[in-house]
C-alpha cells in the first residue's frame, strides 16, 4: 500500500534549487503510432459490439434445355467482440502537494505519467490483448492471427512465415483501417479516447489500516474494443527473427519481398501498393481504407539497411502535416515501441 501514493521523497526529486517544480525528462515515453491512425466507432452493444460477414455465396449453375436449375442462397454468420475498461486513478496527499510550494504543478508532473502509461497498455493490448489470459481486457491482432496454418484457421491465409524458430522473434503488421474492415469500438453513448476527470480534494484517501486523509484525485479511463470485421484487410508476417541468425544475419528475411507479399492479401488496396483497386462486391470500396504497416525499431533499422544495400527505391520519405513520414509503395510505416523482439514461433 505504501508504493500508490507519492512521498516526500518524490517532492524533493521534482524541485529544483530554487524550489520550482522541475521539467521531467520522460524518459519511458514511446513510440506507438497507432491509434491516430484507427478509425472508432460507437459500439451497437452496451459492453460489445456485434457484427455479421458472409461465409458463402452462390456459384449458380449451367444449365440445358428441358433441364432445372435448383435453389441456393448465400449463408452469413455473426460474432460479437467485448469493449474493455481501462481505469486508474492518481491521488496525491493535500499536505504533501501544498509543501511542495506549486499544488497544480506537482499534480500535473504525476497526472502526465499516467497518460504515458495508459497509452501504453492500449497499445500494447491492441496487439497481444488475450481475453482468455485477461478477461477483463479486449482481444487483440495476436490471438486472431495467430497460425500460419490453413488446416487451422481460416485466417491463417493472411499469417506470412518468415522462418524464425525461437523465441527472439518479431512481426511486421498491415492493417487497412475502415468501416466495416478493422477498426476500434467505444462502448454505444459514451465517446472514444482518454477521458480525465479532475476530482479535486472531494475523493478522499485511505491509509492502509482504512484511516481517512484528504487528497488530491485525478481520475483516467479509457474504453476500447477491437473489430476485425473483415479478416482479409490485416496481414501479419511472423516470425521474423531478429538474432544475428535472422535479420542481424548474412541470409535476412528479405523483408521488403515479404510485405510486397502481404501487399496482395486485402481485397484491394490503393493503387500504389498492390495495384487492386476494385472488387465484384457492390458495397466494399477500396477507397474506404487507410493501410498502414507497423513494427518495431529493430525491424525498422533492418528495412533501412536493406533498402541501402539493395537500392530499394520503393521505400520513400514524404511529407504529412509538417512531419516526415516513411512509406513503402506509398503506404505508411509506423513504429510501434509495444511491439515485442521476443515472440514465440508462430505455427
């Protein structure tokens, strides 16, 4: 119970000599691009949300003279993912903020940190999110691309190989963000992102022997769910492995050869990256999309290297709102901190 609340201790480190609070380098902020590329959506349950997908369609038949054609129709099925909470709260003793000269600084320094680290976790579930290991958090890209077996899975179609047998592993990601393809849910009459809540010196806090003291709370929650709507428009190369056996290695992973590959699996995409641009679906169109690649900062060093060595002209800097952004065949890359040099194969 000790370790939730801050010290004195943690005073005397945010002042400096003349007693102002200090500016805290940060130094376990991230990378993790990944939320301001998602499309959200209000869920159409009040703790899920449910969806539908066609599982079969009809071929028709030839037919002869004198000769009946029979019946047949297409078949659908729905699925249903959870929204997950994801709360904290930050409490400071009201004694121990006003001996730190700057009540509203010192809160902000510790308020921040919690913005960081829930961040974090969000992104972090976004791609190893287990509801069967977690149940309270909501299921993400791992669990459900989670084979390179088709006798397994269906999806599994969209799982690349790339040949690493341990567990120093990695993965490149494509995700098509859109309505009705993969996108992220809020709970239905709430709103999407990081809600604060400043309860002021009103929430009271407890010792741990249950003895009152007044404090200063802040309080954070987040509510998300993932919805891998249609599974075609995510791609995964797995196990990329990442020792000097893998892409530190003389034989890499060709990793450009590999998201070339990944290129193909969405229905369409745009015409830059894979050149299919249309489907026979009246009502799925390919500009709905907005494809991104994520890895972490290894994978990305290693695309670098390669893209030197093999004068890959394909991997170009551009751009966006005042801010340089890399892309392969014109779709962006993004690095994930979150993202783990430790997976397990993947079969």
């Amino acid at each position: 119970m000790s370790g939730q609340w801050p010290t004195l201790l943690d005073v005397s480190l945010r002042l400096d000599p003349q007693g102002k609070i200090h500016h805290l380098a940060e130094m376990l902020s991230q990378s993790n691009d990944y939320f301001n590329d998602a499309v959200w959506m209000e869920a159409n349950e009040m703790a899920g949300h449910q969806f539908a997908f066609r599982t079969s369609i009809p071929a028709g038949s030839w037919r002869q003279i004198n000769q009946g054609v029979p019946y047949s129709k297409s078949t659908s099925a729905r699925a249903t993912v959870g929204v997950a909470s994801l709360e904290d709260y930050s409490q400071v003793d009201r004694l121990l903020a006003e001996q730190s000269g700057d009540i509203e600084g010192f809160r902000y320094s510790e308020d921040v940190a919690f913005l960081e680290g829930m961040a974090q976790t969000m992104v972090q579930t976004q791609f190893y999110g287990n509801t069967a290991a977690t149940p309270a958090e909501f299921m993400g890209l791992s669990p459900f691309y989670n084979t390179v077996s088709t006798a397994t899975a269906q999806n599994a179609a969209n799982v690349l190989d790339a040949g690493g047998v341990n567990s120093a592993n990695a993965s490149i990601w494509l995700i098509c963000h859109g309505a009705g393809k993969m996108y992220n849910v809020y709970p239905r009459g709430s709103k999407a992102g990081l809600n604060m809540e400043d309860k002021g010196d009103i929430v009271p806090g407890y010792d741990s022997f249950g003895n009152r003291f007044e404090a200063f709370t802040s309080w954070f929650r987040q509510q998300a769910g993932f919805v891998p709507h249609d599974w075609r428009y995510g791609g995964r190369i797995a196990n990329i492995d990442v020792t000097a056996a893998g892409l530190a290695g003389p034989n890499a992973y060709d990793i450009f050869a590999g998201i070339r590959q990944m290129f193909m699996l969405p229905p369409n995409m745009t015409a830059e990256s894979s050149g299919i641009t249309s489907t026979d679906a009246p009502n799925d169109p390919g500009t709905g999309i907005r494809p991104v690649l994520y890895c972490n900062r290894t994978v990305r060093f290693r695309m670098d290297i390669q893209a030197i060595r093999d004068r890959n002209v394909l991997l170009t800097s551009t751009d966006y709102a005042g801010k340089p952004v890399m892309k392969f065949n014109d779709v962006p890359i993004r690095v994930v901190d979150q993202l783990l040099n430790t997976e397990a194969r993947v079969v």
